[in-house]
C-alpha cells in the first residue's frame, strides 16, 4: 500500500512524515526543501506500507514544478492524507476539495490543532466531517498529539467523488464550508506577529537583517573559533602528534613511504599545516579547521531556516537581487552556498526560470567561498592581518555585484517576480533541529574525507615524480607576470580542482608575502569549482551551459587576479 | 467617472486593507495568486513595501503573502470605508 502525505507548503507536512515513519528528514520552514521528495515506511496493522512526502502544493493545477512532481505522484497513491492548517482553513480546503474530486480515498490531518486556541479559532469538527464526508482527525505533529488516531483512520479513508469544479465555483465552496465550521473571534496581534511585520519593513526590516547576519557571523566564529582551540587543536598536539612521531621512527624519519604517511618533517617535528601527509594535514585539515566551522555554520543557517526568518530576507532581497538577474528567493541558496556549494547549487531548483537558474548557479560557484575555503582564509590570511582576509571577502562580494550585473544584461530569459508565503516565526524543535545538524556534518565527513585523502596521495606521488614542477614551468609565464605568484603556486591552483581548502592549504609553505597570499586566495576561491561542485553544476546546467560557466568562471579569476596583482 | 476608492494593491498605503476587486493579468498570473488565496471578494491588508518598487507584502486569511511590484500593481483593490478617509 502506498500512502501519499499532501498539503499545502509549511504545514507540518514533513514533522508528520518524521513521526509516522521514524526516519529522518530534513524539516525546515521555508518552502522548496521538500522539491526532492522523501519516501519512507510505517506498520499498518500486520503490514508495512509505504509512505510518500509528497513536495507541498497549493493546488493541482500546477503552478510550478514541484507542484507538477505532486500532480504525477497523486496518480500513483492507494491512500492520500491531506495535512491541513488548522489555523487557516480558507486557503488549505482549496487542496482538499481537488483532492476529494479524484476520487483517490482522503483522510484529513488537521495540523497545527493547538495553534487555533490560542488564536482564536474555533472549528466545528463533526460539522467539518459532515461537510467533506472524510475522516478529518485533529494533529498536533510537533507533539505527536493525535498521530495515534490518525493513523487508525487511515483504513477508514474514504473519496466522496465531488462533481469536478471550476475555479470560482470551488472557492465559493470553500467560502461557505469555512462560513458553517469556523467561528473566529477577534485578538490582538501577539508579539511574534509585530515581530513579523517588522521584520518586512523597509527600515526596521534591514536594521533586523543586519543584527541577524552579524550574530550569525559572530555566532559562527565563537562556535568555531571555540572548537578549534578548546577541542581540536589540543587533541591532536597532545595526543596525535606523539603517536604520528613514533611512527615515523618506524619509518626511520623519511623515504617515500614515509612522506606519503607522515609528510616531511619541519624541524625534527610533524607539522600539521606543511608537512602534508595523510595521517598529518590530511586528518588535520578536515577535523581541526574544516569541521568545526562547517558545523558552527550549518548550527546557524539551520536556526534561520526552521524559525522562519530565510522567506523575509528574500522579500528584504529582491530589490538587490534584481539587479544581478535574480529574484529575492536567490539569497537562500547564496547563503547556503557560504556553507558549501553542493546543496547551494541543488538548492537554485527553487529558482523557476533556467535563466535564473545558470546567473545563481555561476555567481554561487565563483564568488561565495564555501565555509572549508573561508575557513583556510581565516587561518592562514587571517594570520598576516585582518585587513587581508577583508580585502580577499570585499573583492569577492564585489565580483559578484559586478559578474551578476553583467550576466542579468547578457543572459536570455527572464525573471519572474517574486511571490511567496511568509510563514509565522516558529520556535525551533530542538530535536529536529540537532538531527538536521548532525546529518549536515556527517555528510560533509562521508563527502570530503576520501576526497581529501585522495588529493594528498595524488599530490604526493605526483610531486615525487616531478609532474607539478612540468605544469609550473610551462604556465609559469602567467603565473609570475601576471598575477605575480611564484611558479609553485601552481600545484595549489590545480589542486584546487580537487579540494579547495586543501589547495589554499598547499601555498602554506611558500613562504608568500601577504599581498601574493591575498592574490592567492582570491585565485583559488574564483577558479574552477571543486569536483564536487562541478558534478552537480554539470547535472544542473547541462554541458553546454557547464561549459559557459566555466569559462566566465577562469576569464573572471583570471582578470581579477590580474588586477588585484596591480592595485595591491 | 473612476471610483475612486479602488486602486492597485501596489499603490495602497501600508495598514491599509479592502476587497480583492480584480486580477488584471494572464491565466498563468490568476493560477499563482489565486493559489496563494488572493481572488476576487478576499479581503486584503497591506503589511509593508520595500522601497524602490520592491516587494509587497499583505495579509489575506490570517497568512501573510510577499508579492512583487509588477505583480502588486495588477491586483485592484476595492478599499474599505476607514482606508478612504
């Protein structure tokens, strides 16, 4: 049996799929996470049925193109369960009564059921059931409040092959079914909605948008700054350094193997930053300056996603973002793309329009470093001067202004408006909230620690058999004139391609002054993406688009690099 | 003579509120707004709009909605009685 859980967006769709089948999902609160559909399993009775989250629609007369994706998975159901707001019955019975049309048996969650007391509303349940001639069971998910019921139901769900309707005539329907259930009474605004509202203002909007951003920046580095140094750092100076130095006695202190393993030794010791094994920087670069950034970053961007507040920095947004080729929408998946560009690019697929699609996917890839880059650019530019690491941010903000400007005027298509639910600021589940983090973080461990590995063997061998040294001397030319790098620089560049915080890693011990480090970075963070992010451009945008992309991507690098060699 | 208690939504002042009196566009137009709950006979407050012919945004049924200016401007509103002063 095939059990499909439909609804509008930010109705607790995706907190009811968590509690009925006990798997994990990612439950946020603006709409469009939910475009990649989640499937799962629950006991009915002696059997096991299959469970479906299907993306959140308005309606079936599709829309857009998660709303198509629910129209064809709507085919495919045995049971639908229509999750429904309780708090707003006008708009959500639009669904349901489509829904009871087709004739695929309904039972109806009416969610958010505690929500309505403390707002107001009251709803006639029996008259409600009369009504749609369903079983219509009130939930809270959050709490798990009347799942048990629910459930239950589900054999009893029931179509009662409403005559198909036009438009107007189904609204008048759902008019005077609201008119006969619901009874509102009349309350002041609570404090969360004048904080809503504020937050939508020209004025107070952009003075809550710059507050949240700046906590956020400063959240991040605490968090971050407070793992290193307290958890990380003394972990592997205390305890794994003693144990790599009795290794490499075992090696007698060098030959191939040795420097493949351990790194070269600086001074008699193992450094963790140039000696460039793989049981050294190898585990030390992902673990100690990667992870606790990547975890600190996703802590934050998952408190702005499951309180609500993403949605009102796009409305904030949209006039900017318009003038890059966008709409306001497009901060979302730049701001994730600060954590890693992998899920950003995935994410542009809320973006309708392919032209929409190609400038946010570009301008993600060249201008919005990934928190493993911006972590390295902390470490080591941060070292020589605060100055340096805000000159490398303002010359990458300011390529993307510029880049995106260009490409709003160059690139064919259009961009539509903006037009998205605001939903109310919630409180976070904290549950949800740590799962949603610990699958972030685990997942950046599984992508990047064979990625990692790989590109310091590969560096390894490669460089013992002399093939950077061939690549450097023959683009030394543009190298050294051009951007004034020296010709090792290179090796970093290349490798960039398979990890960007371990190439950034790689000029290290170059022993680079502080304007070729800053050249350096800015370099490396425009260049070519990572494989990672290559593969899902090249899936998102096609060939030939892949192809466009990357060469604004190196003409873009190249011509900044080149300035920032003479201006500095 | 035009009534003058009607205008577009991206005129309206915000606080202000009325009826949803016509959506000026396309079908594809009236499929997305009226998904969203803004047809005809729907009453509507303007929360706020961002500058610069910036998105709207408004309340209809108790949720709130941002729509972009171009958009806004093809929604007329019949405006109430205390919004007209």
């Amino acid at each position: 049996m095939k059990i499909l859980l439909m609804g509008n967006p930010n109705v607790g769709k995706s907190v009811l799929f968590s509690r009925l089948t006990g798997v994990r999902v990612i439950v946020s609160n603006y709409p469009g996470t939910t475009v990649s559909y989640t499937r799962g399993e629950m006991k009915l009775g002696e059997d096991t049925a299959e469970v479906i989250d299907v993306p959140g629609t308005y309606t079936l007369e599709p829309t857009s193109e998660a709303e198509e994706v629910a129209l064809q998975m709507l085919h495919t159901g045995d049971v639908v369960i229509n999750v429904v707001n309780a708090t707003n019955l006008e708009r959500n019975l639009y669904l349901t009564l489509q829904l009871l049309e087709k004739g695929v048996p309904v039972v109806v969650a009416l969610n958010m059921w505690d929500d309505t007391k403390h707002q107001g509303i009251d709803i006639n349940l029996d008259k409600l059931r009369e009504l749609l001639g369903v079983p219509v069971i009130p939930t809270v998910a959050v709490t798990g409040e009347g799942i048990k019921e629910l459930v239950e139901n589900i054999p009893e769900a029931t179509s009662p092959r409403l005559p198909l309707r036009h438009r107007d005539e189904r609204w008048a329907a759902v008019g005077s079914i609201v008119d006969q259930v619901q009874h509102v009474t009349h309350r002041h605004h609570t404090w969360r909605e004048r904080l809503s509202d504020a937050s939508v203002k020209p004025l107070s909007g952009g003075i809550i948008a710059l507050a949240v951003l700046a906590i956020s920046f400063i959240v991040i580095r605490f968090v971050a700054e407070g793992l290193i140094g307290y958890v990380f750092e003394p972990l592997f100076n205390n305890l794994w350094a003693p144990v790599l130095m009795r290794l490499s006695d075992l090696l007698q202190g060098g030959g191939f193997l040795h420097d493949i393993v351990i790194g070269r030794l600086v001074n008699g010791e193992v450094n963790f930053l140039q000696s460039f094994g793989l049981l050294s920087s190898g585990l030390y670069v992902p673990f100690a300056m990667v992870l606790p950034y990547v975890t600190s970053f996703y802590l934050v961007i998952g408190l702005l996603e499951d309180t609500g507040y993403l949605p009102r920095l796009a409305v904030l947004m949209d006039t900017i973002m318009h003038r890059l080729g966008l709409h306001g929408y497009a901060i979302i998946p730049t701001l994730l793309g600060l954590g890693c560009n992998v899920p950003a690019i995935l994410a542009t697929r809320i973006l309708e329009s392919k032209r929409e699609r190609f400038i946010a996917a570009t301008l993600i890839s060249i201008a919005v470093p990934c928190a493993a880059l911006q972590a390295m650019i902390f470490g080591l530019v941060g070292e020589r001067g605060v100055q340096y690491v805000a000159i490398v941010y303002g010359t990458l903000f300011l390529v993307w202004i510029i880049l995106g400007t260009i490409l709003r005027y160059t690139v064919r298509g259009f961009t539509p408006e903006l037009l998205i639910e605001i939903p109310p600021y919630r409180l976070p589940q904290w549950r949800a909230m740590l799962q949603k983090l610990w699958m972030r973080a685990y997942g950046f461990l599984a992508e990047a620690i064979p990625i990692i590995l790989g590109a310091v063997l590969v560096i390894n061998i490669l460089y013992f058999f002399g093939v950077f040294e061939a690549i450097a001397n023959f683009t030394a030319p543009v190298v050294t004139n051009f951007l004034g790098l020296p010709k090792e620089a290179v090796t970093a560049i290349v490798i960039g391609f398979l990890r960007k915080d371990v190439a950034l890693g790689m000029l290290a011990p170059l022993a680079l002054s502080a304007k070729q480090l800053v050249v350096g970075s800015v370099v490396l963070a425009m260049f070519f993406p990572c494989i990672a992010t290559f593969v899902v451009l090249l899936r998102e945008l096609g060939v030939v688009n892949m192809l466009k992309s990357a060469g604004i991507m190196i003409s873009a690098a190249l011509i900044t690099g080149g300035i920032l060699n003479l201006v500095l | 003579m035009p009534d003058e208690r009607q205008t577009t939504l991206a005129r309206m002042r915000a606080g202000q509120s009325g009826i949803v009196a016509q959506l000026q566009g396309g079908h594809g137009l009236v499929n997305r707004l009226s998904a969203l709950g803004i047809i005809p006979g729907k009453k509507i407050t303007k929360i706020s709009s961002m500058l610069m012919r910036g998105p709207v945004t408004v309340e209809v049924d108790r949720t709130r909605v941002a729509i972009g200016f171009g958009m806004a401007s093809k929604i007329l509103v019949q405006l109430d009685d205390e919004s007209t002063k």
